[in-house]
C-alpha cells in the first residue's frame, strides 16, 4: 500500500506542478503585458515632454524675436530722426544761401548786365600775344 500511497502523492504532485506551471506561465504573461504597458505609457509621456519642449522653445524663439525687432524700430527710429533733423537744418541753411545769393543779385544785378552788353557790343579786336605777325612776302 505504501507503494500505491507514494503512486497516488507523485499523481497529485505531478497535477500540482503543472498547475502551477499554468499559473505562473499566466501571471509572467500577465506581468509581461503590465511591463509593456508601463513602457508604452514610458514612451508616451517623453514624446509628450519632446513636444512640449520643443512648442514651448519656439515659443521663447518669437518672444525673443518680437522683442528685437521692436529693439530695430527704436534703434531706427531714433537714429533717422537724427537725420531728418540733420536734412532739416541743412535746408534751412540753403534757404538762407539763396536768399543771399538773390538780394546780392537784386542790388548788383543791374550793373553786371550792363557791363555784359557793353564787352558784347563795343568789339575791340586785339592779336593776342603768343601769335606772332605773319611773314612779309
């Protein structure tokens, strides 16, 4: 009897130790899938951390470039009003040449007419003085 008890404890342990091969083959696969799971979310959340990074670089990007250009305008503006004020003053300069220049012409004006008819009609032809007379034939 002791032989057929030993038969019938090594019958029960065979059938336990399959089933408990089944169980632990389910819960490593039961394990694996949490594990892939948790990869899965792993990746998902650095794709997401990437891409808000990166929205939140280009971001910075046009806050910096908004306020450089708005650095240009200032720097432009304040430097070409330095020229319109330069262009100002020299305009005003050549107004006061001009008017000059005609009250000098209103005064002399007459004069200087004068004296350019009087070369134009009263013709004093003189032989200049490096022609030499011509030979005697």
């Amino acid at each position: 009897m002791s032989a057929q008890n030993s038969a019938g404890i090594q019958t029960l342990l065979d059938v336990s130790s399959s089933q408990w091969s089944d169980v632990s083959i389910a819960e490593a696969q039961q394990a694996e899938r949490e594990a892939q799971k948790i990869v899965q979310k792993a990746r998902e959340y650095r794709t997401k951390r990437v891409r808000d990074a990166k929205a939140e670089a280009q971001k910075e990007i046009e806050e910096y470039r908004k306020q450089k250009d708005e650095e240009f305008k200032k720097f432009q503006t304040e430097h070409s009003s330095g020229n319109k004020k330069a262009e100002e003053d020299a305009g005003k300069d050549a107004e006061s040449k001009l008017v000059e220049i005609k009250e000098a012409g209103g005064k002399a004006g007459n004069k200087i007419v004068q004296d350019l008819l009087r070369v134009v009609m009263e013709v004093k032809p003189e032989v200049p003085d490096r022609v030499t007379a011509p030979p005697a034939a």
